[in-house]
C-alpha cells in the first residue's frame, strides 16, 4: 500500500498563489506517474497535471501556463505551483500515484478556494 498526505490547500484570492504538495510512503517502489486531480462541487474530477518519474509533464489547457507540476523523487513527493489563480480553479484537489503500471492510489484531497 502506498500512503499520500497532501498539504497546501487554502483561501486564497484571485490572483494570488498556492503550493501543494504530496508526500508518498509505504510501498513506493514502482511509482512512475504522479498527479493531480480536482473535484468541483457537483463535477467530475478531471486531470489537472501529471509528472512521470523521468519528468515528462501533462496539462489540463486550462491550467497552462499558470500551474507548474514537479517531484522530487529523492522525497517521494510532487509539488503543484499554482499562480494567477482564478475562482473556477476553486476545487478539492486530489493527489494520485500509480504504481507498477496499474495501482492507482489517492490522497484524502484538500480544499483550495479562490474568492473573487
């Protein structure tokens, strides 16, 4: 089993910053892509960014330009730099791991608002 713990959510207004991160401990062997996902009240969660272990990043295109995603494999943890935020970016964000190709973990989420 892998265990992830998230940090970083918060109020924030628009414009402004925050930066998550997401650890990953237990069984970490394996772990190729890491990612980020976001749930708004009464959506589907989508696919925000994703890292593989040698680097190679996705974006959602409404995040381009203005989300940064990375890891640091020694830490076993991905970070997501999220500038200009906009209150459409208001959301629960989930961290996701997979691991040896085909287990998928998740992490507890954490709230990020953005006021107008």
């Amino acid at each position: 089993q892998v265990q992830l713990v998230e940090s970083g959510g918060g109020l924030v207004q628009a414009g402004g910053s925050l930066r998550l991160s997401c650890a990953a401990s237990g069984a970490i062997f394996g772990i190729t892509v890491m990612a980020w996902y976001r749930q708004a009240p009464g959506k589907q969660r989508e696919l925000v960014a994703s890292i593989t272990r040698e680097g190679t990043t996705k974006y959602t295109e409404s995040v381009k330009d203005r989300f940064t995603i990375s890891r640091d494999n020694t830490k076993n943890t991905v970070y997501l730099q999220m500038n200009g935020l906009k209150p459409e970016d208001t959301a629960v964000y989930y961290c996701n791991v997979i691991r040896l190709g085909s287990y998928n973990y998740w992490g507890q989420g954490t709230q990020v608002t953005v006021s107008s």
